[in-house]
C-alpha cells in the first residue's frame, strides 16, 4: 500500500469527529448492563469486556487497530446515553474508572512479547492460590485478580475477532497484493497476544494491539 495513503488515512482517522462515537455508546450501554455488579474493580472489567465483543472490527491498513468512524448514534442509541449519563452523573459508581488514553500509560510490553497474556494469566492463577480468605485484604486481592482475568480474557477474545475479520476480509479480496497484505495481518493475531511473540511485524502488532486496547 502507498505510503502517501497510509499517511492520509491516519491523519483522516485521528481527526475523524465520529471516532470516539462507538466506544462512548458501548462504555454507556455496558454501564447499564453491568448495573447490578457491586465490585468497583470487576464493573470496570466487565465493561471492557462488553466493548471488546462488541466493538465493530473493520478494514485495516497493515497495522489493525483503530477507532471505528462509520458508527451513527441512532435515537434509541441516545436514549441509552441519556439514561448512563444520568447514572455516570448523580452517583460515585464510575470514578476512577476510566480508559487509558493512548500514550497516557506504557504497560510491561517486554513481559507481554515474552510470555505473552497466557504467562500473564498464569501468574495470577497462581497468587490466587495464595490467598488467605481469612485476610480482609486478601479478599480484595482477589476481586483484583478476578478483574484482571475477565478483562485479559476479553482481550484475547478481541484479538481471535481479529483474526476472524482479517481472514474474511482476505478470502474476499481481489486484489493480490492486498489479498497477501490481510493474511499476513491475520497471522499477527493467529496466537498473539496469546501466546508470546515471534518475530518482529507481529510484535510490532501486538504492542499496538495492546495500546489500542487500553
């Protein structure tokens, strides 16, 4: 794909108005879904969860990971807003709660290209093991992790989204060049972020795929 394109298409996307649009309907409409949940930690994770398997995946460049900018907010699209702002607004449910803006935090990339979110996922398994439930304190480690898990979980599922999109969008290509491009791109997703990384183009992926994902 021409450089000059892939420049304007990322300045087109960064600026696009409607970008944020589908993430702030999901973040809102998984607010209401999740509006039984007590836990602080495990609210916040089972709206990233509801965003991951929900977020519309799309055509990509060669790297995938963008915002969706095709989404509409529809009338009864606004009245959920409506309704999740009202709860967003007049209670203390969401503070602290938010996403990280892409480069407003850089997590461990070399633990996740090294063991990847299965070594991740096993570490947790294993300080869970450890928890004394006779320890208040260990009882809120362990929403912590539980919140973890479902939020990594998620991410994997999103990732396999990926992979599924890319491979569609291949077999349905006509051009070769482009067609050679997607399965490429599919491969990235094939075990990372998974499993840990190896080889370069599909590290780079992942650690945006990651970015994005925050």
């Amino acid at each position: 794909m021409d450089k000059q394109i892939l420049r304007d298409i990322a300045f087109s996307n960064a600026h696009n108005p409607n970008k944020r649009k589908e993430y702030d309907y999901l973040f809102r409409k998984a607010v209401l879904e999740t509006g039984k949940e007590k836990f602080h930690n495990i609210k916040r994770a089972k709206i990233d969860e509801y965003i991951f398997d929900n977020y519309t995946i799309g055509d990509y460049d060669l790297l995938a990971g963008r915002f969706s900018n095709d989404f509409e907010i529809t009338e009864e699209r606004q009245k959920v807003i409506e309704k999740a702002n009202i709860i967003i607004e007049n209670t203390e449910m969401m503070n602290g709660t938010r996403q990280a803006s892409t480069n407003h935090r850089v997590i461990d990339y070399e633990k996740l290209l090294s063991v990847g979110i299965k070594g991740v996922l096993e570490e947790i398994d294993k300080k869970i093991s450890t928890i004394d439930y006779s320890e208040p304190d260990d009882a809120q480690k362990l929403v912590f992790y539980k919140s973890v898990k479902i939020s990594l979980n998620a991410v994997c599922r999103f990732a396999k989204r990926f992979y599924d999109t890319l491979n569609t969008l291949s077999e349905c290509e006509r051009n070769p060049e482009r067609k050679k491009q997607l399965l490429r791109m599919a491969e990235n997703f094939k075990s990372a972020p998974y499993e840990p990384c190896t080889n370069f183009y599909e590290a780079v992926q992942c650690m945006w795929f990651m970015q994005f994902a925050l």
